[in-house]
C-alpha cells in the first residue's frame, strides 16, 4: 500500500514553518495515541503515520530530500533517514511516551532527544497502589525506586578521572556521518560514538565508561485529593538522567485504586447497596449509611421497594480539577428475614392471608402479570 504525502498527513502545506509542523504533530499525536484511544483498533497505525511524517518533516535534511525525492528520498531500505533507533517511525512508543506526555504536563522529550550531542534521558513509571479514602481526600507517601544516577567517581562524563572524552575522529564530534549512494547524500548516526560525538579511551573504573550507576532512591509523592484509577502523576526530572550533560526524564507515578469493600466509585459519585429490613421497608423509618466522612442519617419513605435509590448530595468525591462535589448513591435492598421462630412464622402467614387478592399491597406484582397475560394474548 502506498503511503500518503507527509505533508497531507500532518495537515499543513509544504510551505509550513517548523513550528506549524510542531504544532500539528503534537495536535495529532495526543489524539491518535493509543493511551487515549483503547477502544480504536485503528489509532495505533494513525499514530505510527503521524509519527513517521513528523521525523522526516522536522529533520532539515530529511524534509529537503522528501521535498526532492519524495518517498524513495527518506526510503531506510536504499540507505536515507535512518537514526540512531532505525528508520522512521522505529522509535516506537517508548520515545513517544515523553513528546505526548511532556506536552500534556508541561515537560520535554522522549529518550533519544538530542541537543549539541546531550540526550535527554528517559521517562520511567511507577505503579502506585492507594486506597479509596486516600485518593478521595489527598495523601502524601513515600515510593523506593531503582534509578540511574551520574557516576560520582567521573561526574557522568564516562572517563577516568583526570581524562576526559575525546571528540571523535569519524563524525568529527558531530554524531552523524554522511554517505553519498548514488544522487542521494545519507546522514546517518556515527558506528563509532554512536551520536554522542565523543570517544573515551580511558574509561572509568566505576562505571566502565557507562557515565552512570544503578541505586535506589526515595521520594515524595503528593497525591491530590480526587485523583482517580490511571490517573498520572509526574515529578519532573526523576526519570533516568541525560547523557553527556542533557537533561533528566521526568517519573510518572500511575495511581491505581484498591476496590473497597463498601463503596464503588463512578467518576466523583459513590455508590453503595444498603440492607434495610422488611419491617422499615413497609412502614418507613430512619437508618445510619457509612460514608467517607463517617455515619450519615437516611430517612425511608414507607412502601420502599428493593432498588431504589436514595441520593445523598455532596457525600461523593472531591472533583480533581475543580468543580461541584460527587454524591453518594444508596442502593436499597430489602432483606427476607432468615430463622424464623414458629411464632413469627405464624405472623407472617396471617399477614399474606390479609393482603392476598389485594392488588393494591403488590403493585409490582400487578403489574407484572399484566405483562405476562399481555405477552401470553399477542
């Protein structure tokens, strides 16, 4: 299948500014990102597309070569446009994770994002479990973490102390070397410093050259009150360090919520069922219901039946970013007594004599058969 114009893709004309071009892709690429889309089998492929589009039309010489050549000028297989993690597109999710969520919390870049040879390091997550009332009025906490951190022997610079990188002899420090095949010129990342644009002969005996080490971290955690299952929370610059003095990936604490034994949440609204007794039921009466801020009076209007629901305003969840409190919805359940004495047996005998023929004692009843012989008649 042929691919569509990149331009076309991104919906900008071939004129646009590398801003334009910015603009659109961040615009697309929140809306075709899988995260947002579960249930659209299609989005994945849409957001490759989009993706693909905007790594060849924000490379200068990408875009001159798609504007020469048009597709077989960015074409991996004859030799043009491959990165350092492949041909477009080949980056993946994991590099997208930061652009989208870097643009929707206020960060930068993926992994990869490369400045004057610095690349930004990348974004990691952390599963949070927490329960209903904590994520219901804010909690803070604490989370230990395995993180990579600048090696203090070389300060993160790889060399032995007293040494430092060499600028390398391939790319001449650029990181990218170019080739010529054929009428097309191929930049391409350096094989020898594999784009840092630096060589070390002295490694550093802490951490081989690697310019970083494995430890653990503790930190602090602020989860606002209302947050729900999924939501994200990011603490900038705790993800892994950058590279050859770019800048830190930020975290990004996924909260998820512990079912609870009493309530279930729907949005900023609580739910829960509620046995009432056969007796309050009939006659009406006053009951105690349990909500997140302690115990709460309900008034039951006599002849409740099994299933109605009693709205308690302002007993639900905190709204996250603002707005009216969530209620709580009481779900009635009219419970059969159990272990019945003879004595009480007996009672509600004469009580179903009383009230059998009666229509007006069991309106669902009526109803019902109404339904039955109306069904039986068609």
């Amino acid at each position: 299948m042929s691919k569509r114009d990149f331009y076309e893709v991104l919906g900008v004309n071939r004129d646009a500014s590398e801003d334009d071009i910015k603009k659109a892709y961040r615009k697309l690429a929140m809306k075709h990102h899988p995260d947002r889309n579960p249930d659209n089998a299609k989005s994945e492929a849409q957001f490759k597309e989009v993706k693909e589009a905007y790594e060849i039309l924000s490379d200068g010489d990408k875009r001159a070569a798609y504007d020469r050549y048009g597709h077989a000028g960015v074409d991996p297989q004859m030799g043009a446009g491959a990165g350092p993690g492949g041909g477009p597109g080949m980056g993946g999710f994991s590099d997208a994770f930061g652009d989208i969520f870097g643009d929707i919390f206020g960060g930068g870049g993926g992994r990869g994002n490369r400045t004057g040879g610095m690349y930004r390091g990348s974004d990691l997550r952390y599963n949070l479990e927490i329960g209903l009332e904590e994520a219901a009025r804010g909690t803070e906490t604490q989370i230990r973490i395995p993180a990579l951190e600048n090696c203090g022997t070389c300060k993160g610079s790889g060399a032995k102390p007293g040494t430092s990188p060499s600028t390398c002899s391939t790319c001449g420090g650029q990181g990218q070397v170019r080739m010529q095949q054929g009428f097309f010129s191929i930049q391409q990342t350096c094989p020898v410093c594999h784009g840092s644009g630096k060589t070390i002969t002295s490694p550093c005996p802490d951490c081989h050259g690697a310019g970083r080490i494995r430890k653990h971290k503790t930190l602090s955690v602020k989860i606002p009150a209302g947050i729900d299952h999924g939501d994200r929370v990011r603490l900038a610059g705790e993800g892994e360090p950058g590279q050859a003095g770019g800048p830190a990936g930020d975290l990004f604490v996924v909260v998820q919520i512990r079912p609870h034994p009493v309530f279930q949440r729907e949005g900023t609204d609580l739910h829960c069922e509620m046995p009432i007794s056969f007796a309050v039921a009939a006659l009406g009466g006053e009951i105690e219901i349990p909500t997140l801020e302690g115990q709460a009076k309900l008034k039951i209007p006599a002849e409740t039946q099994t299933g109605q629901v009693f709205r308690l305003r302002a007993k639900g969840i905190k709204a996250l970013r603002g707005g009216s409190q969530g209620d709580l919805m009481c779900h009635v359940v009219v419970e059969t007594p159990v272990k019945l004495t003879e004595v009480q047996k007996e009672l509600l005998r004469q009580l179903e004599q009383g009230t059998r023929g009666n229509d007006t004692h069991s309106p669902r009843t009526k109803s019902f058969m109404d339904k039955v012989r109306d069904f039986f008649q068609t």
